[in-house]
C-alpha cells in the first residue's frame, strides 16, 4: 500500500468500474412436467459505475446478491497513467463483498500506478492463497507483450486477477484489473459469459492466460527480425575490408539483449502461477481445465527456452561486433604506426640533410650580405664596422622567438586550436544531431505508451 497514492486518480472517473453479475433462476414448471429442470444461468452488465455512490448503492441491493458469478472490471486509461478508481470505491467493494483479507487486493492495486518511466518492467505479484472458512482467495498479476498498431511498436502490459471462490457453493468472485479500457482479456470475458457452455470455477483464469501468453511468440519473432540482419552481416565482416556495421549496431544489439533478458523473468513468474492454478484446479476435479492450463505452462516454458537461447545469440553476436570493431581498430591503428615510422624516417633523412647542408647555406648566407667585399686591387676580403648591427639583431630575435615560444607553451588553448581534428564518421555525427533535436519528443512520449 506503499504506493497506494500513485495507484488511483483523484478526478473524476473517465472509464467507468462495469459490474457483470451471473445469475442461475429455474425456470418455470408447465403443467404435467414433473421431471426436474435444469438451472438456467442470465447474464446481466449492469451500467458503468463512476462513483462511490452508485456503486455502493448496486452492491448492497437484495438485487444483486443472488449471483453464482461476479466480474468487476478495473481498467487504467493506459499502462502508465493511475487505475479508474478512487481508494473509497475499493474499500467499498472489500466491505460489501466481506472480503476477509483485504490487503490481498491493496497489493494488487498497488502495481497499476502512475509512471513516467518503464520501472518494475518485470515485476509481477507472486500467487498468493488464503483460506477462510468455505472461501477460497488467490490473487496474482502476469506480465505479457502488446502490440501497438498506432505506434507500430510492442509494449509489456499487465493484468491482475483477484478471485474469491465458495468451494460449498461455488460462488465465486472476480475482480480483474486491466491495463487500458476494452482489453483483449475484457472482450473474451464478455464473448465467454455470452456463451451457453458450462463452466468450471477457474475458467476465467484459463482464458486470461490463452489470450495473452501467444503473443510471446509473435513478440519474440519481431526481436528476432530485428536481431537477424545484424548477426548476419557481422559473421560475414572481414577486419580487412570496410565495415558494413559499426557502434551503432552495437547498441541495436545491447537493446535487443535486454529485452530478451526480461523474458524468461516474466514467463518463469507466469509459470509459478500456472502450477499453483493447476494444484487448485486439480483438486477441484476439473480435469479439462488442468489439461487447458499444462499446455499454457508448456508454452511459457517453450517460450522462455526460446528467449534464452536468442539472448545468447544476441550476448555472442555483440561480443563477436565488439571484437571485430576493436580488432578493426586495431589494424588502422597498425597502419596509422607504419605511417608514423615512413614519416619518421623520412624526417630523419630531411633532417640529416639539413644538417649536411646547413653550414654551407649558413656561409653562403653570411659571405653574401652586404657587410663584406671583395678588394680586387690587394685580392682582399674588406668588412664593414656594421657587423655588430647583424650579430645584435640575431640575438635578440633569437632571444625572442624563445620568449614567444615559452610564452605560448603556457597557454594551452593556442596550440589545442592548432591540433588536428578528432575525426568521426558523418553518421555519428547525424545521430548526435538527431537525438539532440528528438530529446524533448522522447521525454514527452514516455508519459504514455
């Protein structure tokens, strides 16, 4: 009840709580007939309930107490907004109802609350059992995967059930939340009550798995489809051609890995609640729907090999793009070095020549100013008084450039602007532009899924 705040709006309700109530009534004896009829069972939706008022107002009329099955329907706008609910609404179907355990049902309310990011993405309520008197209560949440046709995308979703059964009646109880309005598990509850065949107790948590858990094949199939191309292309890269795949491929692969890492998560919790079902059903006699909810748990664990061995694959094919980037890297840095050492040698014989050359030039320099002449009369080399003016000038250019150069050395910005740029691929640079601009739209989107 931590969270109990976050978990209920505060206006008024939008989705309204709907009330599906089963009623069995004998029908009436025709003269003459003496032999004994069966029971024939009604279903009634009564109208969408929106407060407090109204609800407790239908829930404790003589009216509505003669059900053998109860269906109250909880939705939340969508998966990160607050149930259509208030505390008191809650608290009102607890005490009409007698429920003895009430915290069972705060806990259950307490996973559906306001988000504005993906936490407790594979948290689901453990199976939870307790006994009072002829009453039976069990109540659990289960995570699966929903496709989005407006977003082109999937999204994890979850459903909790709460079920109250009278093993002497078999009245039972049932009080489904329901992570946006008109669910696919609401559409099957309406088409199975509108059905004429019989039902056993436990049918509802039957279909409420046979509705949800084929879409993990569906939803791990488009993991798949998105991790294919990436492998593919990285077992046929070759360190020394250019590369069709890069860093951000690699993220592509990181991505894909965590969500095949939370599915066996959710399918293991899945498959708890499956077991404890089947122990409930089984002493309940109800064969077939053991049978029905097997071969459901068979398919969670079919389902969560599968992931495992895709988040492998995944977790083997990163590693292996991690290590051809990095070996790629290290060839250019091989090639960088041998062209680091050719130009190293051929700096070593320029400045060889240099060298060679540069007291020639120095003399060649000297004799050719201006200070000095040649005496064709005595065959004499004649020097001007002037040349102290050369030798000043000299040292104090030279004392200069020294001064400048320890100057600039002190500042490092001068010589960081005369540094050669870090080169980057154009599409890093694209996709930092890119997510630079998109920054707002994301956070904007993920008020909402």
């Amino acid at each position: 009840m931590s969270q109990s705040n976050n978990c209920f709006t505060d206006k008024a309700l939008i989705e309204p709580v709907q009330v599906i109530d089963v009623v069995a009534s004998l029908p009436q004896q025709q003269p003459g007939h003496q032999q004994q009829q069966q029971a024939q069972k009604h279903t009634t939706i009564h109208s969408g309930f929106k407060d407090n008022t109204s609800l407790t107002t239908h829930l404790n009329s003589p009216s509505s107490k003669n059900y053998t099955s109860r269906y109250i329907s909880i939705c939340q706008r969508n998966s990160f907004q607050p149930l259509q609910l208030t505390p008191e609404m809650l608290q009102s179907i607890i005490d009409t109802h007698n429920i003895k355990n009430g915290n069972t049902l705060w806990d259950l309310s307490s996973v559906f609350y306001t988000r504005n990011l993906k936490t407790e993405m594979v948290f689901c309520v453990p199976f939870s059992q307790s006994e009072h008197g002829d009453f039976t209560e069990m109540a659990y949440t289960i995570r699966y995967p929903e496709y989005k046709p407006s977003d082109e995308e999937w999204t994890i979703r979850q459903s909790g059930v709460y079920h109250r059964l009278n093993r002497k009646t078999k009245q039972s109880l049932y009080i489904v939340f329901h992570p946006t309005p008109n669910s696919k598990m609401h559409q099957a509850l309406l088409s199975n009550l509108q059905s004429d065949d019989s039902k056993s107790s436990f049918w509802l948590h039957q279909t409420l798995f046979a509705t949800y858990v084929p879409a993990w094949r569906h939803y791990i199939a488009s993991l798949e489809r998105r991790f294919l191309p990436i492998a593919n292309t990285a077992a046929a890269t070759y360190i020394n051609e250019e590369l069709r795949i890069g860093h951000g491929h690699l993220s592509s692969l990181i991505s894909i890995q965590k969500d095949f890492l939370q599915i066996p998560t959710i399918l293991e919790a899945a498959g708890d609640v499956l077991t404890e079902l089947n122990a409930l059903v089984s002493s309940d006699l109800a064969n077939q729907e053991t049978q029905k909810l097997k071969n459901i748990q068979r398919q969670c664990e079919t389902y969560s090999r599968t992931a495992t061995h895709l988040q492998q694959r995944v977790q083997i094919t990163a590693q292996l793009l991690a290590d051809t980037l990095l070996f790629r890297d290290q060839v250019l840095a091989n090639e960088q070095n041998g062209n680091m050492l050719q130009l190293n040698r051929s700096a070593v014989f320029l400045t060889t020549l240099t060298l060679l050359y540069l007291p020639a030039s120095f003399l060649t320099s000297f004799f050719g100013m201006n200070f000095f002449a040649m005496d064709q009369q005595d065959n004499k080399i004649i020097g001007t008084p002037m040349i102290w003016i050369f030798v000043v000038s000299a040292i104090l250019l030279t004392v200069a450039t020294f001064i400048m150069y320890n100057w600039l050395s002190s500042h490092e910005a001068f010589f960081r602007t005369m540094a050669p740029k870090k080169w980057m691929p154009a599409d890093l640079n694209i996709r930092k532009l890119t997510r630079r601009l998109t920054a707002n739209k994301t956070t904007d989107r993920a008020t909402g899924v």
